[in-house]
C-alpha cells in the first residue's frame, strides 16, 4: 500500500516537472513528508531535484530533507546553494547531520559555514568534526539530558521544563558527578512515580550500558539492539559524558552496513552506486571483478592442462558447469550466512572451529545427496560407470570444499579484523570455481585412465 502511494507521488511530480505545473508542484512538495520527497528525489536528475529543493518553504523541512537523503545526493544539493541559505538550514538540523554533511563539503566551504553558524552550535559541531565517521563520536547527538545525582525528582522535572526544552530525543536522563562522569541513568517514568523530594542517586540505575567514543558504529548499533534500549550514552576515555546515539540513529547503521554488505559480497564495491553517473559506478565496480578476472585465467589454464583428456573424452566437459555451479552455490550459502551470523552477533570469533566444522558437515552431506543423484545422470546418459563415480566423486569434493572455504575465510578474515563481507564477493566464488575444475579433473583422469 505504502510502495504505491509512493509510486503514484513519484509518477505525478515527474508529470508536473515535464509540464512546469509550478504552483501545483508546490502545493505538493510543501505538503509532502521530508522522507517521502526523500523517495522522490532518488529518481530525479539533479537539476530537478534542485528545482523541487526549492521550492521547499520551510527550513526545518529542508534540514530533515538534507537528513533524509544519501550524502551525495545531499552534498550536490548544497554545493548549489549560498553560504547564507546553508547556515539557516543546518542551525535548523541535528548536529551530528550537520557533522556528517560537513566532512563531504570541500574544507574551504565547510569552514565558511562554520564561521557564519552560532558560536554554540559551530563548536558542538567541530567537536564531532573530530571522530572517524564511522565510531560512536562520529555518530553521537550532543544534546541530552544530564544532572547531578543529589538533584531531586521534582527539581529534575522542574529543569526539563525550564532547560531541556530543546533535546529532541529525551528517552532518559542521565545522572553524573561534579565532574561530568556518567554514574547512573533514570527513564522518564521512574522520574514520575517516586516521591518529589526522592534524589537521583536514589532511584537511579547504576548498571549503565556505555560505550567509547573510538567504538565502531557497527558496535555500537549492536548493543542497542542486544539491550532493547531506547539510546546508549557516549563516553571519553575519562568516562565524561559527551553524548548519546539514539535508536534511529543505529537503524540507519543497520541498514547502511547490511547495503555495504551486499554490495561487496556481490564484488560491485561498498559504496552507494546506484545514484552514481555511469563512469563512477564503473569505476567502483572495476576493481572488484579482477579476482573474478584472474581466477577465470587459471582455470583456463587449469583445462587447458587436460586438453588432452577432453580430446579423447569429449563428453568430460559437459559436466563442468554443473559440478561450478553447485559448489559455487553452496559455498556463496555459507558465506552469506557466516558474514550475516558475524554482523547480527549470532555468530562469535571464539567458535571459529565450531562454525568452520558445522559448514564443513553440511557441504559433505549435501556434496553426497547432489553427487549420487547427478552422477546417475551421467550413468542414465553414458552408461559409463567410471564416468559417473568421477562426478560424483568431484561434485562431492566441490560441494564440501566450497562450504569450507565460503565459512573458513570470511571467519579469518574476521578473527584479523578485516570485513569478512569482502571475502564473499569474488574472492571466494573464484577460489570455488579453480578448486572444482581441478578436483573433477584429477579425479576423472584418474579412474578414467587417461
């Protein structure tokens, strides 16, 4: 329902634009949620989007249109606008979609804005400005509600009305000492329900869940959703609190890591390419196919080795794809469901051996369901018995050795903290397909005596 309402929105924007309808486009774009229009501009060229950004009449719903979209479709919008219009639109945003914003923007641009923003705000953003992009500094929101631990419920209360008025996400107040250090937090329901002149300390929680500002997002995204929790407190290496990173926040990790995921376990690279110009989108898959590249010549060579034994046994090479193609297939299954075991936390580094020796099971017994029933098909169609055992036999091989590769190399690469998504792209089908070809060979040669 909600894909064809936004199907239908897409289709009549693009109308009015052909047309010029400006009054009507206006109308609509005005009245439409940031995230809908967000929808929208991702099948718009970019001088359309510039003439729908605007038309936007409010600022507020520009700054979480900018939020909304991919950094680069954003980043091409600012780059269009003037410095002036920049300012009152991220004095309008969060300051940690500001930060991010702003490491794309070129240094000379971005600091011009920094100079014209308000003191409090600019400075909020230049702390961010100093944490990798991807760490809990990089992704933290530095307005939250923190107080000290002798303040009581009603005064508590009391100072979210008169100066709190302006965090957005207020799931918790967090509790700190005299010197900034995170000692406890306090739901805003527990806040409510003790008697008024009740301390924090009193009523606080101590067990608090905290992570490092150098934390990886991924980390960090994870311990939110282990714990059902609403944020996660962000500290320094003194344990001062210095900010918090919110629930959607971790969505939007969630969604980008799993999309970088697939993206290299498919060997077309990790970044966003699908609102790329053709020559960039080329230029970020090119690399990734040359494993693909490479392994395809040594396989090459590999048949080339026993282009006597198809001379004479033509019929050998008709069973190649097949006995590819299944290890192929299943070590991709493996691969897929280790890097996604790895990411979600369901799998762990420590049972390395446990998961490399489960998949190992798997590829034999299914190496030998799928090696009786398609080497019964070379004996219907040859009725050539050492025929049929070679591929069976070599199905067999290429089914149990592509489920140990497709988990043993994506759990090293974890255990050297390398992203074993990459492991699963070209790398491991290639290493597939070289170690089928050779397998079926040798073992074909071999009882076929040639």
């Amino acid at each position: 329902m909600q894909s064809d309402r936004t199907r239908v929105l897409i289709d009549s924007i693009r109308r009015l634009l052909r047309r010029g309808a400006t009054s009507h486009l206006n109308k609509i774009v005005n009245k439409t949620h940031a995230a809908d229009l967000s929808v929208v501009f991702r099948s718009l060229s970019g001088s359309q989007q510039q003439t729908l950004f605007q038309m936007i009449r409010d600022t507020e719903q520009k700054g979480m249109l900018l939020g909304e979209l991919d950094e680069d479709t954003a980043v091409e919008i600012i780059e269009y606008l003037n410095i002036e219009d920049i300012v009152e639109i991220f004095e309008s945003m969060p300051n940690d979609d500001v930060a991010d914003l702003l490491g794309r923007l070129p240094e000379e641009m971005s600091q011009a804005i920094l100079e014209k923003m308000k003191k409090d705000e600019s400075e909020e953003v230049e702390d961010l400005l100093r944490y990798e992009d991807d760490t809990a500094g990089g992704i933290m929101v530095p307005d939250f509600i923190a107080l000290g631990q002798d303040i009581t419920a009603k005064e508590a209360i009391e100072s979210l009305q008169k100066e709190h008025l302006e965090v957005e996400m207020a799931f918790y107040l967090y509790v700190i000492d005299e010197y900034g250090k995170l000692v406890g937090v306090s739901s805003l329901r527990q806040l409510v329900v003790v008697p008024p002149e009740t301390p924090l300390k009193e009523f606080m929680t101590t067990d608090v869940f905290s992570v490092q500002t150098d934390m990886d997002q991924e980390e960090v995204a994870k311990i939110v959703a282990r714990y059902d929790i609403l944020a996660v407190p962000v500290v320094d290496v003194s344990h001062k609190l210095v900010g918090i990173v919110t629930v959607d926040d971790v969505i939007d990790i969630f969604r980008r890591e799993a999309t970088e995921d697939i993206l290299k376990m498919a060997g077309a690279g990790e970044e966003f390419v699908e609102t790329k110009s053709v020559l960039k989108s080329t230029r970020i898959r090119l690399p990734w196919l040359f494993a693909s590249c490479l392994g395809g010549i040594v396989a090459f060579f590999i048949i080339g080795k026993f282009e006597s034994s198809l001379y004479k046994i033509a019929y050998l090479a008709a069973f190649i794809p097949v006995i590819m193609g299944m290890g192929g297939n299943i070590g991709t299954q493996s691969s897929t469901i280790v890097v996604r075991g790895l990411a979600t936390g369901r799998i762990n580094i420590r049972d390395f051996w446990t998961v490399v020796i489960k998949e190992l099971a798997i590829g034999v017994i299914l190496g030998l369901i799928y090696g009786i029933l398609i080497g019964s098909v070379a004996q219907f169609r040859y009725s050539i018995e050492a025929l049929a055992i070679s591929v069976a036999l070599a199905v067999i091989c290429s089914m149990s050795l592509a489920a140990l590769i497709g988990s043993l190399v994506p759990m090293s690469f974890a255990k050297i903290n390398i992203d074993p998504a990459v492991a699963t792209g070209p790398f491991v089908t290639t290493a597939i397909d070289i170690i089928a070809v050779f397998f079926y060979f040798l073992i074909a040669t071999t009882l076929l005596g040639i």
